[in-house]
C-alpha cells in the first residue's frame, strides 16, 4: 500500500504515546459553572437570547446571529443563567459570554432528538439541520459547516475528504474516535456524499494510526463511493491544502479554497457531529478532548460538554506531577499558550497540553544565519526569514506582495530554525494587522 503525502513539512516528536491507547472516557460533572462565549466559529459572533435568571434546558440555543458567516450556540447543561458578561476565550481575548449554573438534572429541550432519515431529505433541508445544530470546524478553524457544504453552483464539487489525519503532535482524540465511532464517521460521510452524489468520499489517515485505518477500511469495504487513503507520517499533512494534494494531486491556488479544485475536507470530529445532528437530532454541544503533556498526572481522552472550565479537565486526568512549564489549548504547533485555566471549552478545543520542563525548554531566539531551513520545509513554499524581516520592519506592502498572507501557520518553519527564531509568530502578526487594517477601511 503505497502512502501519499505533500511537499517538504517537517517530522516532530509524536508525543501520542500519552493517550493513543486510551479509550475516551464521559467527564460528566453534576454541577458548577459553565461558561459559553458568544465567538466559538469563524464570522459575526453570536448575541445572547437568554438573560440573567433564566432557565435553560440542554440543547437550547441560547445566542444567535443574523449574519450570514455564524453559527448558533446552544447550552450543553440545563440551569440558570448566572450572567451575562465578557469572560476568558482560550485565545487570551475576553469574550461576551452566558454564565449558566448547572443544576445537575440535565433535562433536554423538546426540541432536540428529531430523528431524520437522511435519505428522504434534500441538500437544503440536510444544510439547514447542519446550520440550525451549530456545527463549524471542529478541527480548530472553526468555519461555519453549512457554509463550506453550501459552495458556489459553478464550483463542481467532485471530491470529498474527510482529515483523519491529526498531524499534531500529542492530539489522539480524532485518533480515538476513528476507533470507537467508526460507523459515525462512515455514516457522517455518506450524508455528505448524499448531499453531492457526483462525488466521491476519501478518509485521509496518516500511517502511525493503522488500527483506525484497518477499522475504516472494514467499515467501507462494501461502500463503492467510500476509499480510505493512507497517509505518510508527516507534519502539516492535515492542514487542508496539504491533504488536497496528497491524496487527489490538485494543488488549490493562492488565496483559492478546496471547492476551486472541486473538494469539500471535513474533519473526523465535525463529520461525526454532522452525523449526530441529522439522524439523533443532537446539536453540537460535546466534544473530545486530549488532556496529555508530561506534566500531568493521568494523560486522558474526554468526552466533555461545551462550556466546561479547561482547570475541571486538568483535575479530571489527575491534576500536575510537575509545575508545567507551558499550559497550551490545541497542539504544540498551532495551538495558543494559555495564562489562565478558567477558561471554558469551546467548539474548536482539541486538546489541553501540560508540557514539562523537559519538553518546553526552549533556548533563546538568536539571529538569522541564513542556512534556508525555513525555506526548505515551508509547505506552501513560502520564504520564512524574508516574511519575517518584512513583518518586524512592518513593510506590510512586500509582506503582501511575497504572498505572506497564505501562509498557514503550521510553526514548520520555527521548529526547524537552529537560530529559533520567532517566524511563525511574527508571520503571524503581520496577518492580523494586514485583516485589521482591511477591517478598517471596509
């Protein structure tokens, strides 16, 4: 079996070793505070529909936005509406949120639970369920689901891609759910295969994963329009445009989308709540999980309802064994050190990674030696050290021009620096201003 991969890209430690093997377990607590910003997806952030002293049953929506790049949010608990007020987002950014204390009886709204038979629905009655439960991106971008599956007419879509991937090292919950709800993932495919019946379905799965591979491949075996590809072990092979090449050998322009090569990719985690949302009537208020890192005590895989504090998750895998140097939300590449735990869960949280000293003692940033490095892993063949000198002289202009803008932070080109330098994350503020100041002038 031959196994497709993309261009340069880089080979970190895994660190899965902590919770590949361990099946994810329910966190479910019986009460405390729960906290839902009102930005948990790509777009205009929601505005609470609940006030202060309400009453709030499990899967009632509870913020909403007219906008057409949104997605609604709904209450993972039933209780009373504590407050409403900016909170700590886990990207460091305080955020409008509703604060609900949980009253332990978890009773459902009436109108969750609406079992559908896919088949018997349209594309626009299927979208409007997808909308209607909150499903965005769970892979960490956060994209409005209904959105992506509602591409331009003149877009032909004739390759769907669900990223079994999880290049990120330590994160295992894509991992365990690929084992423990393989017919999900099957089943969440085959609605979105119903939905563009010209295509056909591919389930990407890098090759350190081969019992999820041998799982899927069993599962799909008499499914025609349904492949499993095996991936080469290689980082950023889940980033989107990476995967597109690796297993179709279309290359998506710059600044296109997937749908300008004809491709829809969808993460395990998001298909799985496609799958929930439209034949158990559940809309998106769980997810899983990974609390790993060696600094903490019981490295787990959690099934954890939205809003719950990330300091309820840490005590729940056993609290520290060591004071972690770095406290991350997501993976050690992409993700965001955090300053606080009283931070809540959110629709894009993946993973919470404790890192020991051992693991996040970095040396200083030393100056550039000009080796190419950076240049030479670069997924999107991009020039690292020229975008990074633009960005501290704030040349925005050659930024722009030298295609700064695609890039897709994976961090490949700080990891292999023997200078350390901080390239990603200058690239990055470079794009955040660059955005900003379209904002303003929009």
């Amino acid at each position: 079996m031959s196994l497709l991969t993309f261009k340069k890209g880089i080979h970190p430690p895994h660190g899965k070793h902590f919770t590949e093997k361990k099946p994810i377990e329910v966190f479910f607590p019986e009460g405390g505070e729960f906290v839902f910003p009102m930005v948990q997806h790509i777009g205009a952030p929601c505005e609470p529909i609940v006030k202060k002293g309400d009453r709030v049953l499990v899967g009632q929506k509870i913020g909403e936005s007219k906008a057409f790049v949104s997605s609604p949010i709904h209450s993972s608990i039933s209780g009373t509406v504590k407050n409403i007020a900016p909170m700590l987002h886990p990207n460091g950014n305080k955020v409008l949120s509703v604060i609900i204390e949980n009253d332990g009886m978890y009773e459902e709204d009436p109108s969750i639970n609406v079992k559908k038979d896919y088949n018997k629905l349209s594309k626009q009655e299927m979208i409007e369920i997808i909308k209607e439960a909150g499903i965005v991106g769970m892979g960490g971008a956060g994209f409005p689901t209904h959105i992506k599956l509602s591409p331009p007419p003149e877009k032909k879509i004739d390759t769907i891609i669900i990223n079994g991937a999880e290049c990120e090292p330590y994160l295992t919950s894509d991992h365990r759910v690929m084992l423990e709800e393989t017919e999900r993932v099957v089943e969440g495919l085959q609605i979105i295969l119903k939905m563009f019946p010209e295509a056909k379905g591919y389930i990407g799965v890098e090759n350190n994963k081969m019992n999820a591979v041998n799982a899927l491949i069993k599962a799909t075996e008499k499914i025609e329009n349904i492949e499993v590809k095996v991936l080469k072990t290689k980082y950023p092979q889940g980033a989107e445009k990476q995967l597109i090449y690796a297993i179709t050998g279309r290359e998506v322009p710059s600044g296109g989308l997937p749908a300008d090569v004809g491709c829809i990719v969808q993460n395990i985690d998001t298909t799985v709540a496609i799958q929930r949302a439209i034949v158990r009537g559940r809309p998106l208020m769980r997810r899983i999980v990974t609390v790993t890192g060696g600094a903490i005590k019981e490295p787990k895989n959690l099934k954890v309802r939205i809003g719950t504090s990330y300091k309820a998750l840490i005590e729940a895998a056993g609290g520290f064994i060591s004071e972690p140097v770095k406290i991350i939300s997501g993976g050690p590449m992409m993700g965001t050190a955090l300053s606080s735990l009283d931070v809540p869960v959110v629709k894009g949280t993946s993973a919470i990674l404790c890192l020991s000293k051992e693991e996040a003692d970095l040396p200083e940033e030393q100056n550039c030696i000009r080796c190419g490095k950076c240049v030479s892993v670069c997924p999107m063949n991009l020039l690292p050290l020229q975008l990074n000198s633009y960005s501290i002289n704030y040349e925005l202009d050659k930024f722009e021009k030298a295609h700064g803008m695609d890039c897709i932070e994976c961090g490949s080109c700080s990891f292999i620096c023997p200078a350390k330098r901080h390239l990603v994350q200058s690239i990055r503020t470079a794009k955040r201003t660059i955005l900003n100041n379209r904002k303003k002038k929009a």
